[in-house]
C-alpha cells in the first residue's frame, strides 16, 4: 500500500468520524432531545433531570432541585397545562422558532456548545405572590418551604419571582396583637401576578395566644364582679375595664347608697364560667382591635336584710355577653361593656366549642353595713 492510498484512507476515516461526531453532537443538543428530557422527567417523577436543562426568565428566580420538584408536581397534577406545554415546545421545533412566546415553558438557545453547536434550554415564566386581604397595620412576611432560598419582597404585599409550580408557603402575619401563621399551598401558573387573600381576624380568633389572653381578661373580670358586688358597686373594683364602661355602669353605684341603710350584709363567691368560643368574635377596624364573647357564669350571693334573720338566696347564673378593646400601650384585653341574660345553667350543654374555666375554693367575698368594706 503505498503513502497516497493510505493518505486518503486516513483521511477518509477522519471524515467519517467527524461527521459521525458532527452528528452525534447535533442530536444530543437537539431541541428533540431537551424535550424528551423534559418528558421523562414529568412523566417518571425525575425533576432532577431537568437541572441542567431549565432556565428562569429571570436571574433572581430560583432553579434548583426542590423548584423544580415544584415545576413537576404542578404538571403531574394538571395533565390539561402538561399538555399544552408539549404542544407549544413541539409547535417552536417544527417552526424551528427559539424566540420568546407566550407559553410557560418555551424553547430557547443559550449559547453555543464549542462556538458551533447550539445549546438548547427550557425558559420558565416567573410569577409573583402577591398578598391581599391584610389589615393596613399587618406586616407580612412568606416563607416557601418548597425553596432554599428566602424569596425577594418586590413591594408591599408581593413577593417573587417564583419559578412555576406547585409551592408550600408559610405566611405570617405579625400586628399588635402578636404573630400569626397560615400554612398554604398555591400554585404559581398562567400569570405573572398569583393572588393569595389572608383572613387576619379568622386567623387571629383561632389563635391560642389570643384566646387565652381573652379567657384571663374574662376571667379577672369575673372575678372582680364579685368585689364590684361587696364594695357598695364601686367601679374601681375592676381592674381591666375601659372607660367607656364608666358611664354605662356609674348608675348601680347611686341605686345602691339609696337602698344600703335597708341590707346588713351581702356575700358573692364567683364559682367560674363556661365561654363559648364560637360566638368570639375580633375586628379591626381604624387602629383598633376588638372583641366580642359569650359565656355562662355563675355566682353564689346571699344578702340578709335588716331586721331580718336569715340569708335571702341571690345566687345567679347567667349567660354573660362581653365587648372587649385591646390597649397596645398595656398589651392586654379591656371591657368594654357587657350584658347578664339569666340561664338555667345548661345552656352550655349545647356548646360545641368550648372552655371550663374552673375555680377551686372560689373565695367568699363580703360586705357588712357597719364595716362598709369587702371582707374575705
């Protein structure tokens, strides 16, 4: 074999394996096989297929393996969107058009492999969450369990960008009254702006925290009632109420000095409550937190009028109506107001949500006409 013929073997060789490469090349950067890609990783559960293959419209959104799992997740649940989403990607490689479209998903070149061969990626469409329904003196924060990274805040409210997807959030909420959270699960898809209404107050009634507070404001009120009874009705035996209660209530104070030469003695023991939470109701409402309640209380009270011997019963129970305000300078509960129907004592029975607020050797409270002071 002389030198030319084995040249032009060499050469032909080289020949083929460039070309057999050239072509090799061309099919793994081919837009057919980024979407082949894409299908399989929807199709049998491998979100992380897709790291290398799926960029975000913008640079602040995060692409990794858990937005991803997000991406995939909202397009095995919604077969109709997995659909049209293949459509459009095999629409753009039969048109052979890698511009921008209106999809969520498009194909798009991103730079050449060597400076020759073309890099085909998946563009996703961000979208912002943007939150509404809170009160204008909430502040709101969202955490996306479905990411690593914190989620930029664009402006009051909104949050993003977020790559498409089915997201795991957390919102909270955080006012004068404390901090709330609501899990949530939303799908961001089709628009650039996902709306997610809040309930502050829903969520506030349902807090604990909260719920608490008001059953010790209740409570202490209770409490003070049986030494409002034993101090001639003096209102500065309460210890939580508001002002705006003074008026409403200054009257039984002059009622008493008109009947107190005729009673020797007046006993109360406060013996505790029943609160129906489901009549709480909280609102907000220019600056203010309030509050509304019911419960069923009970009293046991004697009086013993002059000249007369024995106790007479004045024992009560009662279903108690409050009205309460919240003082952000104190941080506590206040009375507004409230309003005794007298109860047979079963009405709670029908309650389904409820709190006992039981009271252990309940303290016996007295006044006397000739010491005129609330005596235990």
């Amino acid at each position: 074999m002389n030198n030319k013929r084995m040249a032009f073997i060499v050469t032909a060789i080289v020949v083929v394996l460039l070309v057999g490469t050239h072509v090799f090349l061309l099919q793994m950067t081919s837009p057919d096989k980024i979407v082949n890609v894409f299908v399989k990783a929807v199709e049998k559960n491998q979100p992380e297929l897709l790291n290398e293959i799926v960029i975000a419209d913008s640079k602040e959104a995060e692409v990794s393996k858990e937005s991803l799992t997000a991406l995939t997740g909202y397009l095995q649940k919604n077969h109709n969107s997995y659909q049209v989403a293949k459509e459009s990607l095999t629409t753009q490689i039969e048109r052979k058009d890698f511009g921008t479209t209106n999809s969520q998903i498009s194909l798009t070149t991103d730079g050449k492999k060597w400076g020759i061969y073309p890099v085909y990626k998946l563009k996703v469409k961000t979208g912002n969450v943007k939150v509404s329904g809170q009160n204008e003196d909430d502040e709101i924060q969202i955490q996306f369990k479905t990411l690593d990274h914190p989620v930029n805040r664009q402006e009051e409210g909104t949050f993003g960008p977020v790559v498409p997807g089915i997201h795991d959030v957390v919102v909270t909420i955080k006012n004068a009254l404390g901090t709330v959270l609501e899990e949530r699960q939303i799908e961001v898809w089709g628009t650039n702006d996902i709306s997610v209404i809040v309930d502050p107050n829903k969520l506030i009634m349902e807090d604990e925290k909260t719920q608490k507070e008001i059953l010790v404001a209740l409570d202490t009120f209770n409490h003070d009632y049986s030494k409002f009874t034993t101090s001639e009705f003096t209102l500065s035996s309460f210890s939580n109420i508001s002002e705006e209660i003074d008026a409403e209530q200054l009257f039984v104070e002059n009622e008493f000095a008109l009947i107190k030469e005729y009673i020797d003695e007046i006993q109360s023991q406060y013996l505790g409550a029943i609160v129906n939470l489901d009549e709480l109701e909280i609102n907000y409402f220019n600056g203010n937190w309030s509050a509304e309640i019911a419960a069923l209380v009970s009293y046991k009270e004697k009086i013993k009028f002059r000249d007369y011997e024995k106790f007479d019963d004045a024992s009560f129970k009662a279903i108690r109506n409050y009205t309460l305000t919240y003082d952000a300078a104190k941080k506590t509960w206040l009375i507004t107001g409230f309003t005794d129907t007298t109860a047979q004592g079963s009405e709670a029975d029908n309650w389904k949500n409820k709190q006992d607020i039981s009271i252990q050797d309940p303290p016996l409270l007295k006044w006397n006409r000739t010491s005129e002071e609330t005596n235990l």
